[in-house]
C-alpha cells in the first residue's frame, strides 16, 4: 500500500496522529511521511499543524555504549577470574578510567593489595548492564527514564536532547480512506463525450516555481541602453542610423567645423583606417561650402583662414563621436524642400586612441540628443536637458561654460548624485554652429541644440562597478550578467 494511504487509514481510527508517530509506526523516515502529508494537504484530505517537540537522542558515544556495553561493563568483563594488574588492565580498555570509578562505585570489582602490586578482581560473578538496556530502550523510542538518571546520562554525554518538527495530522474537508486519481488534463475527448462533468480535477499549484527559461540576457550596458531607449522614444525622440563605425574625416570632423589642424585630428587621439584609407564619394557642393566656410569664412563669420585639404577630409577613421551621425542627419534633414523640426537620438559605440585605465577604453558608447526648430535658445537646451536628465533620475543640474569646435555656447553638464553625494561630470552639450549648419543648407533661423553622453558612466553608477573591465573584455563576469536586475533608473 502506498504511504499516504497508509496515512489516511491511521487517521481514519485516530482524530489526531502525529508525523513522527507514523514514522515510527511505519518504519519510515519522517521526511518521507512529511512529503507524503504535503501531497494529501494539496487534496484537501488531511490538515496539518506544525508542532515541536524536544527528544532524547543517543550521542555517538551513547550509540557505541548501546551497541558494546558501558565502559564499566566492558571493564569488568575483561577482568579475568584470576585478577589483572590495575596498570594493565588501565592500559588495554578503552575508555578505562570512567568504566573503572564506575565498575568501582557498582562495587562489580575490587582492589586486592596483599600480594604488593595492586590486582583488580572480580567481586560479584554476573552484572546487569543497565545502562547498556536504558540506551537501546531510548533507541527504540521507549523513554521511561527516571529524571535523576537520565541526567546521569546527559552529563556522561551518552543522550543529548533533540528538538524536532512534526505536524499533528486530522482530518480534511475531502478525507477519506482511499485516493482518487485526480485528472491533470482536460482533453479534447472528456469535452466531446462530456465525461469532465463527473471527473475530478488536481487543483493548479499556483505557488510551484517554474523552471527558470533558458535565454540570453542582456549585458548591463544594453540594459541601461534599453532604459535610454525608452526615454528619448517616450520624448518623441527619432533613432538615427549609428551602423557605419567607419566615417570619413569630413563627416567626423570637417563638416563639424572642426579645423583640419585640430590635435583630435591626430593619429594620437584618432583611429585611421588604411584600408580602405579614403573616401571620395561626398555631396560635392556641400564639401565646396565646407571648404569656403572653414578657409574663407562665409554666413558672417570669419572662418579659421587655413588652407583646407581634401586629402585630409578623406582620410577615414574609426568615429569618435556619435556627432557625425548627427551632422550626416542635419544634412539630410537641410535637403528636405519644406523644413520640418525633428527629434534625433543615438546610442552607439565610439573610438578614440586613449590610454587606457580603470575608466577609459579606446573603444565606448555615447548617447546623443539632437532638437532641430526655428528659433531654439540656450534655455531650450538647458529645458530639454531638465527634463531627459530628470527622467534619468537626476534632478539637480549645473552647467559650466565649455569649448567645442562645433557648438557655441556649449556647456558642460553637472548633476548631483544623491548615491555618490557630488556633483559629477555626466555630459556635453550646446546649440550647433551656424558655420555648420549653414553650408548644410538649413533655413537661417533654424536653431540646433544637442547633448551627448558616455553610456559607460551612468551604467558603472548604475551597478557600483569602478573598473571599466569589470565590464568590457575579457574579465567580465558572465555571471554578473546573468544576474544583474534590468535597469530601472528610478525617476
Ligand atoms: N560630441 C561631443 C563629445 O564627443 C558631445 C556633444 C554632442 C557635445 C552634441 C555637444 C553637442 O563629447
């Protein structure tokens, strides 16, 4: 008969039964009628109550004195008939000096000194091993030690007392002596015949984990990605196209009015490309405007008055900003007959020659924003900045002057990191250059503001890592990626 059966019809004859009862009765482990109870719980045929109760266990020591006797027994059996020498008989049993006071104190031996050296005798010809029959009763699950002497044992450390967890079984609302196998399934036949309206079902268990799908997960920074995403498309943000690594010089820097002698031009800050090393194919009378506006000025401004090159805006090179997304964007938005403002954004991977260390790799992604309307100002900028960067979480900004060769005024972006408690550097900004947007072609009084990012920065605060390759290369914990929750900025 299966156990759980064998649990109901004990119930059956008893209001209240005991796990460990049961155990015992049956033979069983208790874990096992434990799981057996569980099963017949979910059926609604038994109810449980956890109880505890304290019991008297044997020790190892009272396990081996159960099994071969006390130590005064096992002491006085190898005592021959003839006597031994006290200091012999100490030497070879075990456990010698506690069997002997014992054996003593039992009086079951005595000392003879009339021949010198003293001899250990036997004095009385049979012995009862108590202690022996006490520990195999407790074994057995009989306690009916007097207290005095299960004391005794405590202190001698052959019993020690055991807490344990039972549950005190009575009936359910569904008892009754045997099973019904429940129906797990509702099939298509039991519709058809009507046969489910007389069967049973197992009730769902909503509370069973699940096994855990086996999928892919996302590295923190697509995480923090994903959130940034999600923000700018929540502000009626476009995606722009960030899948060319590889730019020409002009995209990346000319058309930025970015001056060809500017040291991020060097092959100090920039990766070259030498295969393919240039690139010829541009909008030609936009390069020629590019060209004008940067050796000859042109718009109201002065220009920088170099010789520009067009070997130099060939060259090809690895992107460092995300900017030269936005300058191909702006482009093509100035290409467009009827000017309409637009909302960019891009998150996408960048490259400088950097040294690297614990912060900086020569590789890294930046997020860019970019609002194009008639008539932007700096309090556009600073307005648009609130409202993205509050959405990040941040709710205090602080703007510093800065210089980029492509924004005027630009400005630095300071937030306060409640965290960290500072204020820390978290971007760059600034309204476009009307040398930049003008030989592009857009109407004079469209004004263009912009911002970008590191996604890196945010996402090592966002998951308290200091080390960039914690994050990047070869020392990543998969682990860690595995784990890290998806990021919630709390906004
Ligand atoms: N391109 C700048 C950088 O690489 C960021 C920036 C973007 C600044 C747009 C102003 C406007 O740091």
């Amino acid at each position: 008969m299966e156990l759980n059966e064998r649990i109901l019809l004990v119930l059956d004859k008893n209001e209240r039964v005991d796990t460990l009862k049961l155990a015992l009765e049956f033979n069983e482990d208790h874990q096992k009628v434990v799981g057996a109870v569980k099963s017949l719980e979910a059926l609604e045929m038994v109810t449980s109550e956890a109880v505890k109760s304290t019991r008297w266990e044997l020790t190892e020591e009272g396990q081996l004195v159960a099994d071969k006797g006390s130590h005064e027994a096992v002491l006085y059996r190898s005592v021959p008939d003839t006597g031994i020498p006290q200091a012999e008989l100490m030497k070879t049993v075990p456990n010698a000096k506690v069997g002997f006071s014992k054996a003593m104190s039992s009086g079951w031996i005595l000392i003879d000194k009339s021949g010198g050296a003293p001899l250990v005798k036997k004095k009385v010809d049979s012995i009862t091993d108590t202690v022996q029959d006490h520990l195999n009763e407790i074994k057995k699950g009989i306690d009916n030690l007097a207290d005095n002497i299960r004391n005794d044992y405590k202190k001698r450390k052959l019993l020690q007392e055991v807490t344990i967890k039972s549950f005190l079984l009575s009936k359910g609302p569904q008892f009754a002596t045997t099973i019904k196998k429940l129906e797990t399934d509702l099939t298509s036949e039991m519709l058809l015949t009507g046969s489910w309206k007389n069967l049973d079902f197992k009730p769902y268990n909503f509370d069973a984990l699940g096994q855990p799908p086996e999928c892919g997960h996302l590295h923190p920074l697509l995480k923090v990605r994903s959130e940034f995403r999600e923000i700018f498309l929540e502000m009626g943000f476009t995606e722009m196209p960030t899948n060319m690594y590889v730019e020409s010089s002009f995209w990346n820097f000319d058309a930025l009015f970015q001056p060809q002698q500017h040291p991020a031009r060097d092959a100090h800050d920039t990766f070259f490309i030498s295969n393919p090393a240039v690139t010829t194919k541009f909008p030609m009378d936009y390069l020629e405007r590019v060209k004008q506006v940067h050796s000859k000025g042109g718009y109201g401004s002065q220009g920088y008055r170099y010789d520009w090159k067009l070997e130099e805006a060939q060259k090809n090179l690895l992107r460092t900003h995300t900017t030269a997304v936005s300058a191909r964007m702006l482009y093509q938005l100035a290409q467009q007959k009827q000017f309409t403002p637009q909302k960019y954004f891009s998150i996408d991977k960048v490259f400088r020659n950097e040294t690297l260390d614990a912060t900086h790799l020569a590789e890294f992604h930046q997020v860019e924003g970019v609002v194009a309307a008639r008539g932007l100002s700096l309090a556009d900028l600073i307005g648009t900045l609130d409202a993205f960067f509050k959405r990040l979480g941040f709710h205090r900004l602080q703007f510093k002057p800065a210089y980029n060769p492509y924004t005027e005024p630009s400005m630095e972006i300071f937030a306060y990191h409640t965290g960290l408690g500072k204020w820390i550097e978290i971007g760059n900004s600034g309204v476009f250059r009307p040398e930049m947007l003008l030989p592009m072609g857009l109407p004079e009084d469209v004004r263009v503001i912009a911002w970008g990012l590191s996604l890196e920065r945010p996402t090592m605060i966002k998951y308290g890592l200091n080390n960039i390759r914690d994050l990047v290369g070869p020392r990543v914990d998969l682990q860690m990626v595995q784990t890290n929750p998806i990021c919630r900025l709390d906004k």
